[in-house]
C-alpha cells in the first residue's frame, strides 16, 4: 500500500537460512518520490511464501509498516520459523511443512510483486 503521491522501489532480496533452523528474508525499500517531486510516504510490505508447484501451501505474511522521507531507503528483516513454511493437515490435525522448493514473493500486495526468490526445505516439519 503506498501513498498516491509516493513511490517506493524494492530491491537487494536474501533469503537465507538462519543457524537455528529459521530462513532470513531481507531488502530494501526506499522511496523514490512520485514524477519526480519529493515526498515522504507510508506503506505496508509483503511477503508470501509458497510451495513450488503446490498452491494450497502458501502463507501470506505482512512484515512491517513503514514511513519513509524522500529518498529514504530502509532496510527490511524478517525471520520465517517452521509454521510460516506450514499448511493444515487436517488428517493428521497438525501443521505440515514438506521438504522442497519455496517461492518467495515481496511486494506492495499481491499484485503488485517486486522482488521474487527462492528457499529450500530440507527435512520435513511437524507442529502441534
């Protein structure tokens, strides 16, 4: 979600895993000002994570607000634990994460995707 007047660029997507089993999805975003005229803005990003080839595995997360001078950029961070890679079993009554593929998706909202990227499981999780 931006402010009309305000346009933000993302760019500089990791995703890597953590030491304690969790992945570290970061970028930045910085506002770059709308047609050429300075302004400061707010806005919400996103990030939805999402088995390769599996869409009922997906979690949509929002990461952080943020309000930004113009020509500010800020450095954005979040951690994903086991559940943000896990869907409902309802069979087994539990959270399920399978081993694979994940693709990472940051943006303003689902339609508008600015920075695409890849992680992978390997071993399964389960979660109570």
């Amino acid at each position: 979600m931006a402010c009309r007047d305000t346009t933000f660029k993302y760019s500089n997507l990791s995703v890597r895993p953590t030491s304690d089993g969790r992945y570290e999805v970061s970028f930045d975003v910085k506002n770059t000002g709308f047609a050429g005229r300075g302004r400061s803005g707010a806005g919400v990003c996103w990030c939805r994570v999402r088995k390769s080839r599996t869409p009922a595995q997906r979690v949509e997360r929002v990461l952080e607000r943020f309000s930004l001078k113009a020509g500010e950029l800020k450095h954005v961070s979040v951690l994903l634990d086991g559940r943000s890679l896990s869907y409902y079993d309802v069979d087994a009554k539990q959270w399920r994460a399978e081993p694979g593929s994940f693709n990472v998706l940051v943006g303003h909202s689902s339609e508008q995707i600015e920075l695409t990227g890849k992680l992978n499981l390997t071993s399964a999780i389960a979660i109570k």
